[in-house]
C-alpha cells in the first residue's frame, strides 16, 4: 500500500482502536459498579424521589439481564478492537503483525480496559453508578431483545444441570439475613459502634430465641393464694417490687388472674380498705394470659402488640406453670438491662476481684453473658444450673468442681437436689 495512503489509514486505525478501548472501559466500570452498588442505599435515594436512583434500582432488580447487557457491548467492542489492530498491524509488519496485535491489546485491554476502570469504580461504587445510569437504561432497552433471547438460552442450559434461573430461590431469605448479619459484624468491628452491634444482632436472633430463655422462672416470681386473708394479701402487694403481681386458688398450678398493683392503690385510695373482698381482688385483675414456652421472641413481642399486654404466663408441654415473661424481658433482650430505682443489677451475681462471680443457679445464660461478656451459652439448658446439670450429666454434690467450654464451675451450695451456687471462673486461654 502507498505511504500515502498508509498513514490516514494507520491514524483512522488508532483513533477507532482508541475510543473502542474507552468504550471498554466504560463496560467494566459499570459492571463493577452495578455489582458493588448498595441496594439498600439506592433504595433509600429512589424513595427520595431521585430520578437516577430510581432507574438504577430497578436495573440492579434486573441485575442479570442488565449485566448480560454490558458483557455483550464490553465483549464486541473488545473483538473490534482486536480485529482493527490485527488488520493494522498486518499492513505494518506483515505476518508479524498477528502476534504484535495480540501482544499489544492484549496489555493494553488488560490494563486500561480491566484492571484501572474497574479498580476506579471500586473505589467509588455508588456514584460512579448513579452518573452511568442513563447510558446503560438506554443500552438495556436496545439490546433488550438479545439479552431477552441469552436469558431462555440460559434457562435451557441450567436443565441439564439441575438448575431453574425462573424458580424463586429457597435459600434467598437465609441469604439476606446472612448478609445483614455480615454487614453487622463488620459494623461492630468498631469498638465505638459494640452497643449499636449488639442491638442489631439482637434483633436479628429474636427468631431463634424463645420465651423460656428470658422468663422469670416459677421460683423467683411473687404470687399469693387468694385464699389468705386480704390484709396480707394487700400487705404482699404492696412489699413487692413487681408491678403486676398472678395469682392462684390453693395451687400454683391453677393460676387464676393477675392483679396490677396500679389497680389495687386506686381501689384503696378510693374506698374503705379496712374490709376488702376477695371477690374485689378478682375484678380488680385481668385473666391470666397463657403462651406455650417455645414461643418465640419475635412472635410474643408481636402479641404483646396487638393485644396490648405487657406479660404472660409461660407454661410447658403438659400444661404446668413454668414462669412469666414481660414486654421489658424482651427489651431487654434487644437494648441490655433497663434497671429502675429497685431494680438490683443482674440479681444473683456477685463479681470477685478476681475475675470470677458467684452465681445463683436460677440465673439464665443470657443474661449472665451479656452482663460479663462471657459466651457459656450451649442451646440446651436456660440457666446456669440447668447448664451444669446438662453437661455434667449428674446431679453434683457441694465442693465438685466442673470445667466446661474454658470455665470453671464449683459448686459451692445446693437445695435439695437443686444448685443454689455456683462459683464460675475464666480459665486462661492458654
């Protein structure tokens, strides 16, 4: 070819080679940004009302076919590129010119095709991908019926291989969630951010928590027999620091209503206290409010809602009265202990200077975990006590020490056959 006509050739060749590679560029960019966008956080823009963030959220909805899109423009532009190359460096050198070509763009792609575009969008995901939007829409509605053609080649394919892109998949709940947790976890990483990360996480797990994790168990809630006299009755009520106080006929099996004290001090101030019916005290109640104790967390928190109770009496599998369970137990477990002015922090726990406590065997794990950040929890016991027994797989007399999980367990007191007290120490990690 004349070296007159080679030289506009070789500029039109480099110029077309030059915008194809920018065009490359853009196509990995915007396949990285679409990937690395926060979907939350689009959300969050396209509520606002803004109009790229609207368009990019329902493009990252239709995310495969939206990258289907980009892989087909970055994949064609990439072969024109090499192509023209080819065909340029053929005039130039030859049969030589094949393997500088491939040299050649191959570097060149890689480099400022792939690596840098990508490495920018990276940096900068939500941005880069709301300034893009427009152009990828527009190229989306284009191709739209190629794309919409790969998709049923894709959806042929998967058959023979056990798979149903179209079938909506099983594991996407567990998916979020597991994402979420990750995103909390890395969130808590901060040491400023713990109680924030401990709240989250709480809410997350309050699925998997049930009501007998958090109740107050049967022997540590105050109740009275509506067969005493009402003066002690009243006397009862009134020395306790419970607001809302159940009790029983005979029996603490037959639980019969549950007073709130609030009631009991308006009746006294406004009537003659110095004869009270028995039957006065049963209309002043509400009926006792029954809930099976593998309920979970969430449902119950949910229940207290709609039926606007503050607690509940948890009873197991053969109808017995097991404990109760307040709206404030399940705060609790989502914001840390809500003490008032006669709350005890954490009741049955007495710290040592050592490191170890003192613990009263009817203290749950949860709680016992949360206040020292220590993890004893297995799954299978409530409390402490009902831990040792569980792991021990006997009933341990006073002075046997256990060590369980990097703790130390002695048992300093029983009742009965119960574990009254139990000292606990870390041991070393070593």
């Amino acid at each position: 070819m004349p070296d007159t006509l080679l030289t506009p050739l070789i500029s039109y060749y480099a110029l077309a080679i030059f915008v194809l590679i920018i065009l490359s560029a853009f196509f990995s960019s915007a396949e990285t940004a679409l990937t690395a966008a926060s979907k939350p956080l689009i959300h969050q823009l396209a509520k606002r009302g803004e109009t790229r963030a609207v368009q990019l959220l329902s493009m990252i909805n239709s995310q495969t076919r939206v990258i289907a899109t980009l892989l087909l423009g970055n994949n064609a532009v990439n072969v024109i590129a090499t192509s023209l190359a080819t065909a340029l460096c053929i005039q130039l050198w030859n049969e030589n010119g094949v393997l500088i070509a491939s040299i050649s763009m191959t570097t060149l792609l890689i480099i400022f095709a792939e690596i840098l575009p990508k490495s920018l969008a990276a940096m900068r995901p939500h941005q880069w991908a709301l300034i893009i939007s427009p152009f990828v829409h527009s190229l989306y509605l284009v191709l739209s019926p190629l794309t919409f053609l790969f998709a049923h080649l894709l959806s042929f394919l998967a058959y023979p291989l056990g798979l149903n892109p179209r079938s909506p998949h099983t594991s996407q709940n567990t998916d979020n969630e597991d994402e979420l947790l990750g995103v909390i976890d890395m969130h808590g990483q901060n040491p400023q951010n713990r109680e924030e990360h401990v709240m989250l996480r709480s809410i997350l797990e309050l699925e998997e928590i049930t009501v007998s994790d958090v109740m107050t168990h049967r022997s540590q809630v105050d109740m009275f027999d509506l067969n005493e006299p009402a003066a002690d009755i009243i006397s009862f009520v009134v020395n306790s620091k419970r607001t809302r106080i159940p009790f029983y006929a005979g029996s603490q099996e037959n639980i019969i209503g549950v007073l709130h004290v609030k009631n009991l001090l308006e009746h006294i101030a406004q009537n003659d206290t110095t004869f009270m019916s028995k039957k006065a005290i049963v209309q002043l109640s509400s009926p006792p409010w029954f809930i099976p104790e593998n309920t979970n967390l969430k449902n119950q928190l949910l229940a207290f809602r709609k039926r606007r109770k503050h607690a509940a009496i948890i009873i197991d599998e053969y109808s017995a009265f097991v404990g109760i369970v307040t709206l404030e137990d399940i705060l609790e477990e989502i914001v840390g202990n809500i003490d008032d002015e006669l709350d005890i922090p954490l009741p049955g726990v007495q710290r040592i200077p050592d490191g170890s406590c003192i613990v009263d065997g009817h203290v749950t794990l949860r709680d016992l975990s949360r206040e020292l950040d220590w993890n004893i929890d297995d799954g299978k016991a409530s409390t402490i006590a009902g831990y040792i027994l569980h792991q021990a797989r006997v009933i341990p007399k006073e002075g046997q020490v256990f060590a369980f999980n990097g703790f130390l367990f002695e048992i300093i007191a029983r009742d009965h056959n119960r574990i009254a007290k139990i000292k606990i120490s870390p041991l070393p990690k070593s």
